[in-house]
C-alpha cells in the first residue's frame, strides 16, 4: 500500500521510518518532509493545512492510508475534510477529527473537560484578553509559583512556570497584552503549580478501544538542569524508571479510561494518536495537558522499542477496529534521544549552516527535524535540527552512545543538552 505522512518534523522521519519497514508498505510519502526523510521516502512539496492540495495529491497518486503528524491540520480539521471530500472519503486517516483535537486546540476545553469527567489536574482559572486585571487578582491571591498557558496552540513554547509574582505578571502581559504567541493567547489558563516528577503516556485510539505504548519522559527546557526557556522539546528516554505497577494502574485507570469513555459520552469518539502529559505527585499522576498526537522527542525514543509492525496497528486504529488486547510487543533495551539545535534557539537562530559529521554507519538511529538538503548539501533549517536515538541494557549505557554521536556531528552553533536524563538515572 502507498502511505502518505503530512509533517516535516523528527516526529514524522520516524513514523515515516518505521512504516517504511512494513511488509505491507509498497512507497511512503512525507509532505513536505525534510533533509532525511527522502532517505526513507519521497517526500512531496504539499502544505499538510492546505488540505484541497492534499486531498488532490491521495486522489491523483492513489494514496490508501493517510497518516497525520502535527497538530495543527488535525486542529484545524483535516480529518472532517477527508471525510467530507468525495475524492477522500473512503481513504483511511489516521488522526482526531477536528472537535477530539480540542484536547490540544484549547487548553481550556481540555480542563473543563477534565473537570467534567473527573480526570485529575491542577486547580485553574481562564481569562480572556479583556479580563487582564482579573487575571491580576487572581495570580495576587494565589501567589507564586503558579503556571500560565496560552490557551491555543503555541508549538510547545506557550507554557510558563512562574516561581514569583513579578514573573507571573511579566508572563501574563507576554499572553494577553502583548500576543506573544499570537492568537493562541487570546485566553490564559492560570493553574495551581504541582509538585513531582513529569512523564508522558501515549496511547493508540480506535474510537472506543485504545493500546498503550511505551512510557516516555522529555526535557522541554533549553539549560540544563531543567532551566530556561520551554523548547519543542531537547531529548527523552523510555522507559520511565519511576512508572511502578501501581503508578500505571492510577493512570490507567484514573486517567486513560475516564478520557476515553468521557469523549464517547460527549459523542467525540477520538481516533488517532492521544498524549498524556502526566506529572507524579507522590505516586498519584495529574494531567498536565494532552496532544492529539505524539510528542516530539517522545516520538524518536518511543517508536523505535517498538518491535511490531506499526502499519496495521495505525490502519486499524484509524478504522475503529483495534484487537481489544495490544498486541504490541515492545523491546527491552532502554532508549535515549539527544535533540541537536541552533544556537540561539528557542529565541532567534540563523539556519542554512552546513551538516558535517553524520555517522555513515552506526548502532544509533539518526532522525532529521530542522533539516534541508540541496543539491546533496545538508544543512540546517530549524531550531531543532537532528535527534540521536540509542539503545542499551540501561539509560546510562543508551545515553552515553547518544552524546558520542552528538560529538561527532557538526554544525555551527550546535548546541545539546547533556544532562537529559539526569533526574531518574
């Protein structure tokens, strides 16, 4: 079968590599892809939000499965579309339609969700644009450290964690007066600051029944020690050396199952890829937010300690037909992601600096993000550049092969973090 996967991102070279794998894959297509994905694929110069293009592209090339990478054609409603096209309507999408995909589209939809089927997470309050001084009041009585969210999407940046008021304050100008990011802060969710460990949770969702996949924990921070800016995210590991038995069993239980049963009750039946960010307080898990698609690093540490064949898995996903057991086997070894970046990044950062280094052969699997190629010239084109993903009897072991590799590539400015993992290993 022919598959196309819309995104450009590591995210998308790994679902793209991994369903490339698949006996049953005849081609894939990444649109647009990047600078690594055409060694995996063909990748297509489409717009995945322009979604009359894409609809034509499966039309004219005979694509049989579609497999939706970012969030924002499935925000925006690309699946509703392919659904409502005649020249897609019978094509398979893997992906939440548009009202599921609030989960990540809001962040107030996603509490009062939440809040309405009993899912665990932070106290909050939401303001609007207008409501700035109340926005105020509230951060005055609650004090510091408390958490501001940009209500829409803000591609992984629009969180800010405030350990004093003044910062709060400063954060919640950024949002509301300012539109720092945009659109997405037209609302503020300002919650109650949680206390513990974060690690995420991914499931596969056919509509009623869902697979767990390996756990994963990410570093969103640019410095290291967990400080600074929030990034699209500088490296992961799986699994999580702290998601015991009875931790799994809350979040199943707790989380996962009140989700899926509260989006049947609402008449939203979600298919597709859904996130869990989680944090641990004392060995009860709370709902940060969730993604109606995978994470990005998670993606490049998770998708790889998959032995399965993922194809099937998703095709039958995106039909509602999921086998009520998993039947994904998952392989033992430990894994561990180092994200390389531009300098400068998450703020400004220059791109086209050439790539020297990347190994011709090795045990580590090298995934492409913020990369072009030109001519057979590869250079940088994002702020996160390449993931590093290693496998070994233990993190220490995975890490270690990973920041090897991470020496040896090079770029101007290259920048990693080194110390991804530190809090559980």
């Amino acid at each position: 079968m022919k598959v196309l996967v819309l995104g450009s991102g590591g995210r998308e070279h790994t679902l793209a590599w991994a369903i490339a794998k698949s006996p049953l894959c005849e081609k894939v297509f990444i649109a647009p892809g990047n600078g690594g994905t055409s060694q995996t694929g063909e990748n297509v110069q489409l717009n995945p939000n322009n979604f009359d293009e894409v609809a034509g592209f499966v039309a004219v090339n005979k694509i049989d499965f579609v497999v939706v990478g970012p969030e924002d054609p499935l925000v925006n409603g690309i699946v509703d579309y392919f659904a409502s096209d005649s020249r897609t309507a019978r094509i398979p999408i893997f992906g939440p339609q548009k009202a599921a995909a609030q989960l990540e589209g809001s962040k107030s939809f996603a509490k009062a969700f939440m809040q309405k089927h009993h899912i665990p997470t932070a106290e909050y309050r939401e303001f609007s644009d207008k409501e700035f001084d109340k926005a105020k009041s509230y951060i005055a009585q609650k004090g510091a450290p408390i958490v501001l969210k940009a209500d829409g999407l803000a591609a992984g940046k629009g969180v800010r964690v405030c350990f004093s008021e003044n910062e709060a304050l400063e954060a919640l100008e950024d949002i509301l007066l300012d539109k720092k990011y945009g659109e997405a802060g037209a609302k503020v969710v300002i919650e109650q600051f949680l206390d513990g460990i974060e690690l995420s949770v991914f499931a596969i969702c056919d509509g009623a029944r869902y697979w767990l996949l390996p756990t994963a924990k990410d570093y969103k921070r640019i410095g290291e020690g967990d400080t600074g800016l929030n990034t699209g995210g500088m490296g992961a590991i799986s699994p999580v050396p702290f998601a015991n038995e009875e931790l799994m069993q809350k979040i199943k239980e707790q989380v996962v199952d009140r989700t899926m049963t509260g989006l049947q009750k609402d008449g939203i039946p979600y298919r597709g890829f859904l996130y869990f960010g989680l944090i641990n307080v004392n060995n009860n898990p709370f709902v940060i937010e969730y993604n109606c698609r995978m994470g990005d690093p998670e993606t490049e540490v998770v998708i790889p300690r998959i032995k399965s064949d993922l194809l099937p898995v998703l095709l039958d996903a995106a039909k509602g037909s999921l086998p009520e057991d998993s039947q994904i086997e998952v392989l033992e070894q430990s894994a561990a992601t180092v994200m390389l970046v531009s300098g400068g990044y998450p703020e400004n950062y220059e791109k086209g600096k050439g790539i020297k280094g990347i190994p011709a052969k090795s045990e580590s699997l090298i995934f492409h993000a913020g990369t072009v190629n030109k001519e057979g010239v590869l250079s940088t084109n994002g702020g996160r550049v390449i993931a590093i993903t290693s496998f070994g009897s233990n993190l220490k072991e995975a890490l270690a092969k990973s920041f090897q590799v991470a020496d040896e590539i090079r770029f101007e400015g290259k920048y990693c973090r080194r110390d991804i993992g530190f809090d559980v290993v």
